[in-house]
C-alpha cells in the first residue's frame, strides 16, 4: 500500500474524472516525488548539449574566416565587380603580362605627362585571351587584376616611391601562351571565322589561343559602341571557351570508345558493309558526299569518318552507359579552367526518343561542345587517360623579376584506362596514316587525330579537326573549327598542320 500525501493525494484522473488505476497512481507518485538530484542532472546534460553546439558553430566560423582569407579572399578583391580594386590603380602601376618567350603581350606606358595608358604590342592575335582594360575587363586582364595591381617591391621601396609621389610598380605575369604558336594559328585561320586552341597534354599549359572574328584592344574606347550594337559578328566573343558547337565526326571517338568497352573481347571482328546510306529507328543517315565506303571495321570506319557504320553500332549501345562516359568526359559539366567556359552538353539517355540515337552517335543531334572541352577530350587520350587541368598563368614576378609565386600543372583525373587511350592512340594514327587526315602525315612527325564535318542551322558545315603530334610522346594538342566552312579534311586540318610546323620547326622547349 503506497503512503499517501494528503494534499497530493492522487484519488481522480481529473481529466476524464475517472479514479486512477493502481499502476497509473504509482508512475504519478514517482513523477511528483522524483529525487531533485536526477533533475539536475537532466539540466546539467541540456546546458552540457548546448554548449557543445555553440562551441561547433563557434569553431565553423573560424574554419570558415580561416578559408576565407587563405583561400577565397584574392578572388573576391579581384571581383571586376570589387570597386576596391578601382582604387588599387591610384597607387600602383598596372603590371605587365608577358608570354611564355619573354614577349610583351600588355604593358603600361606613361605619355610623359604623367597620362598612363595600356598598350598590347601584338594587337588583335591575343585580343581575346589576354584581354582588354577598358569599358570593364575581360581574359587575363580581368583574372590577374588582383595580381597586376598589386606590388611585390620591398617595404622600402614602397615607402620611398610613395615618399616621392611615385606610384609602386605591379607585378608582372608570365603565361604558358607562345608568340610563335600563337602567330601561327592566327595566321592560318585567316580571315575566317573560328577558333584555335593548342596546349600540352602532360601539363596542361595553354600554349596558343585565338578566336575569330577579333578586335583591337589598343581601340576598344574607339570600336566600344559598334561592338555592343553588332550582335552578329560578335567579336567580343572567345569563341575557343564560349563558342558551343555540334561536334560532328569528332564525337565518333567517344561513339568509337563506348563500342570498345561494350564489346571488348569482339570489337576488332565487327565488320559493316556501307553503301553511302542507312536507315535506323525510322531515320536516314547518309556518309558525307554521298561516299561509299564498303566493307570496314571499326578502326577504318573511324579512320573513313563512316556516318553508316557508327549509326549501325551506335543504336546497339547501351545509352545510359553512354551518357555517363560522356560526363565522364565533362560534358554537362564545368571546365576546370581561368576564363569562362560554357558547358557542353550531352542529353541522350535510355529514356530519349530512339530517333534521337542516329543523329547523336554521330555527333549531330542536341549535342554542343566548345573547342577548348574538344581540346580536352584529345588531351586525355594522348596523356594515356589522364586529363590534366588547363591553365594560362605560369608564374608570377616582381619588378625585378625575382618570382613571387609558381604556378604547378595539376591533374584532373584518369578518364580511361591506359589500355584504352592506347587503342584509341593506334586508331587516331590511322586517320592520318590512311583517313581524312593525310594532309598531316609527314615526315617531321607524326600525328594523329579526326576530322569533322558537324551540320548547323548557319549554313555550310562546321570544319573540325583535333588531334595530337609526336605520336610516340604526344607533346602538343590542338583543336581547330573552322565556321561555315565545309570539310574538316579540307579546311581544318590545313590550319592544324601549319600550328605543328611551327611547333615543330621552331624546336621550342618541350
């Protein structure tokens, strides 16, 4: 029998006015009476459990004000919407950028009358990748702001410069760009609208980038307001980042690859007969010029750029598969890259139309892509599987030129195995040696590649060409197209072979 408080006496359940069951009448005398002791207890553990809170965001806030100033701050000062660097030009000369061979590619001169203007020594052949300083800032200008205003000099130096009424000098910025290269794929692209880019696939050194049409950044003030109401031409355009394109034949490497890795006990036996035309999933593909290539395998297929053959193996693939070795490959994904790139896109997948499947293996359909991400693509391959990072700056000076800072190659990722870049290395060579492109075999190297001829709503057909030389030790990738032109083999390939030439005649460091 339990001893009963008098004035707590629990006789009722008050609630439902029902006399409470013995079981009940225990559980409310145990509430009622419980030792103070257990409730500080429970009060000690809650304020224990909020400290330790407290204590975690306290310490997430200092992680992320540590990043911050490590990390993230230069990128927020070099904003080109950071009015604060507008401020940074009143005290410091606006540093230079040079090539990688030491050339002047933008550089402050002073008028002698105490005028500052910014002049770029080659003009138009690296309007867009260097950039320009006027009306905002774009391509290296806007990305090393931070850098070329600010300045490395000793602390004495500053404070007698500063004691004087001179202004400090800004550091100066090396780039992995080559005046040669450079020249050579702006001279070879012509007056032709398109886009070059060559780089090196074991580091991921931006060696040459030119887009057309361009601009003359020593006139930007003088052209500014006919560039913003001509929308056609776009010059402002970096067409080698921004430019998004349909591949055309250049996407049958990957077509080409994803066949492999389905079938990679049986890929050397297939066999098609192509007759210039097929019809699958109630579409026609025709090769390009009607040509007829009759009995290939998948190596000359590639090699003879087939649509009919890689539309018979394509609408066999296993597209969810496909798809996600297209991302793999960074399609509609960002590109670890400096300047602004558009992302290329691929939307094929198990549950798209299969009158999709055709046109896509092809690379025609939704498909787009930029020179620089094709220029990627190739890059792997060549690098045995492994896609390096691209980058533009290579080192950071002083007035003096002592370096302040060096900027490494980094490594994306492997994309394929080495087994397969090697098979696709020894079917891109076959393009060359016996395909649409034998304008490049020669004896000075020997390079490797696929051309494309990628259909558009402009008018005539895209030329495309990427590819890779010294076969044995590829040491330079390019990507070219060349808009509205027609073949790939006609008139994008011509303009890689004068980029490797001078490459390779100009014997520069490797």
């Amino acid at each position: 029998m339990w001893k009963k408080n008098k004035k707590q006496e629990p006789e009722y359940d008050y609630e439902n006015d029902l006399p409470m069951e013995p079981e009940e009448e225990k559980k409310w005398y145990i509430r009622m009476f419980e030792p103070k002791e257990d409730k500080m207890e429970n009060a000690n553990r809650q304020i224990l459990q909020m400290a330790v809170i407290f204590a975690g965001l306290f310490l997430c806030l200092i992680v992320y004000l540590v990043k911050f100033q490590l990390y993230d701050s230069s990128q927020v000062v070099a904003s080109p919407y950071n009015k604060r660097m507008t401020h940074y030009g009143e005290d410091i000369k606006r540093g230079t950028i040079l090539s990688a061979n030491g050339k002047e590619l933008a550089v402050t001169k002073d008028d002698g009358n105490g005028n500052e203007e910014r002049e770029y020594p080659y003009g138009r052949m690296f309007a867009h990748v260097v950039g320009f300083n006027s009306h905002g800032k774009s391509g290296l200008e806007s990305i090393c702001n931070y850098e070329l205003l600010t300045s490395s000099a000793n602390p004495f130096v500053q404070l007698f410069n500063s004691l004087k009424g001179d202004k400090n000098p800004g550091d100066t910025i090396v780039t992995t760009l080559d005046t040669r290269l450079q020249k050579a794929a702006y001279d070879a692209l012509g007056d032709r609208k398109g886009a070059v880019v060559a780089l090196d696939p074991k580091t991921g050194k931006i060696l040459a980038m030119v887009s057309k049409p361009d601009f003359n950044p020593n006139q930007i003030d003088k052209d500014w307001d006919s560039f913003v109401s001509d929308d056609k031409k776009s010059n402002l355009l970096n067409r080698t980042t921004q430019g998004l394109y349909p591949p055309g034949s250049t996407f049958k490497v990957l077509t080409a690859l994803e066949y492999i890795r389905e079938n990679p006990d049986d890929y050397e036996n297939y066999s098609y007969d192509c007759d210039s035309s097929i019809i699958k999933n109630s579409v026609k593909i025709s090769c390009y010029g009607d040509a007829s290539h009759g009995e290939v395998d998948l190596a000359k297929s590639l090699a003879k750029s087939c649509n009919t053959s890689f539309v018979n193996l394509g609408v066999k693939l296993n597209q969810n598969k496909f798809r996600d070795l297209c991302e793999a490959f960074l399609f509609n994904k960002e590109i670890p890259f400096c300047l602004s790139v558009n992302k290329s896109s691929y939307s094929l997948s198990k549950k798209s139309e299969k009158s999709e499947i055709p046109q896509t293996v092809i690379g025609q359909g939704n498909t787009l892509i930029t020179p620089l991400h094709n220029a990627l693509i190739m890059s792997a391959i060549a690098n045995d599987g492994v896609l390096m990072k691209p980058y533009l700056v290579d080192k950071r000076l002083d007035y003096t030129g002592n370096q302040v800072r060096a900027y490494e190659p980094e490594e994306y990722g492997r994309i394929i195995t080495d087994g397969e870049a090697k098979i696709l290395k020894s079917m891109l060579r076959g393009v060359v040696k016996d395909g649409t492109a034998r304008k490049l075999n020669c004896d000075l190297y020997q390079a490797a590649g696929k051309t494309g001829s990628a259909e558009n709503s402009s008018g005539d057909s895209h030329a495309w060409f990427i590819g890779f030389a010294n076969y044995d030790d590829p040491d330079l990738v390019i990507s070219v197209i060349v808009e509205n032109a027609g073949a790939g083999s006609e008139y994008a390939v011509p303009v890689a072979k004068k980029v490797f030439d001078s490459f390779y005649n100009n014997g520069m460091d490797r």
